[in-house]
C-alpha cells in the first residue's frame, strides 16, 4: 500500500532556529499533501494544504511567514517552522493523496515531536 | 473552534464485547464522514467511512451509524479484539471528500483487555 515517510519523529531544538520537517510519498505521487498540527489532549488541526508546484494555502490563523511549507515535487513537501518558540511545541503530522482519490485514501506520516526549549 | 468533538478520551472494553465510539459534529454542510485508527509511532490509517446520504455502513466488525438530524455519528466494533486496542479519530469533509480536506476529533483511546 501506499506508504508515506515524515521526518525527523522527534526534534528539540533552541529557541530562535527554524527546524524542517519532510514528509515524502515512498510509492505514489503525492499530488496534494496536508499538514496537520495537535496539541495534547487537541484535535488533529490542518494547517495547510500543499499542492505540488504551486504555493500552500493555509488555513485561517496560521501564519504562513511561520511555517513555510514547500512542496517542489510530487514526492516531497517540507515545514520549516521558522525562528521557533516554545509555543510552537508540538506534534506536526502530514498526508498525502493522488489527484483523482478521495478522503478515504489519505496516507498519513507518523508523526513530528517538536520541542522548542 | 472545534467542529468536530469526541467527547471520550478512553474507552475500556473487554475482549468479545462491543465497543461504541461516538463523535459530534457541529457544522450541517459536513457530508462525508470517516473513521481512522492509530497505533503509537505510526500515523493514522483509514477504517470506514459513510457518506451523508446513509445511515448506517457496514464493513466486517466495524460498523458507523449517522444521525443527521443530530449531527452525530458512531463507531461499533464487534467482537472487540485485543488488536483494536488504538486511537481512534472521528474526521468530517465536505463535498464527499472529494478535496481530502478533514476536520478530525481530538480521538478515543481504546483499549480492549483479555
């Protein structure tokens, strides 16, 4: 089946420095992919929504200048949380689906742990 | 603003017997429905889901019944099994699905003892 790989699972890091998180489709063509953000003990809340080639739109109170999200090809998107603070602590998760596939075959990534010290 | 609420953080169940997972939803355009699980360390993975034009679908142990009139939906796994054991997350789309675009509940932790 259709398989997607985020990356890094778990990151800390300072205050201030910008981190990125990859999420690439192993054996499909991710022609849209979604990021999603959960706070503990919150819903999985979407964020963007990535369309390869063309830029992110993002959904209403979530700073794009923030969270920069590229997705260059139809294998990889990237989130880089820029100049990171403790608020930004969290726990990121993306998925991806084909051009002509419906809700029901999303493929979700595991999962990021930031950790904004 | 959640529109999209489980309202259960867990659910104890033994092994052979139903559980019943429920999930309440706010905004009526809402018309595609699903239901995902999730085991720690991987993301979630697609279960069942039901359009709004029915009430009740069926897919071996798992059922999802909707309610339109009160915007409310549920999960039934029978028998429970010892391998349901997850986090379940209740998500709602509009227009069928067709944009992959979710609003997901804050998920049921289940666990299932032998």
């Amino acid at each position: 089946g259709a398989v997607v790989s985020q990356h890094p699972s778990w990151v800390i890091c300072k205050s201030g420095t910008s981190v990125k998180i990859e999420c690439r489709s192993l054996d499909f063509q991710a022609t849209t992919m979604f990021w999603y953000r959960q706070f503990p003990k919150q819903s999985l809340m979407l964020m963007a929504t990535s369309n390869e080639g063309s830029k992110a739109t993002y959904e209403q109170g979530v700073e794009k200048d923030k969270f920069l999200i590229n997705h260059a090809s139809l294998t990889l998107s990237t989130l880089t949380v820029t100049s990171a603070h403790p608020e930004d602590s969290s726990f990121y998760i993306c998925s991806a689906r084909t051009r002509s596939s419906g809700a029901n075959v999303l493929t979700f990534g595991a999962g990021s742990r930031l950790t904004v010290l | 603003d959640q529109q999209v609420k489980q309202n259960s953080p867990s659910l104890s169940v033994q092994e052979g017997r139903i559980s019943i997972l429920n999930c309440d939803y706010t905004n009526s355009m809402f018309d595609y429905f699903l239901w995902y699980k999730k085991y720690p360390a991987e993301g979630p993975t697609f279960l069942i889901s039901i359009s709004s034009i029915k009430d009740k679908n069926e897919d071996g142990r798992f059922t999802v019944f909707l309610n339109k009139s009160a915007k409310h939906l549920s999960l039934h796994i029978v028998p429970s099994q010892p391998g349901d054991s997850a986090v379940y997350f209740c998500a709602a789309s509009l227009f069928g699905g067709s944009w992959g675009k979710l609003q997901f509940g804050a998920g049921t932790q289940v666990v299932v003892t032998p």
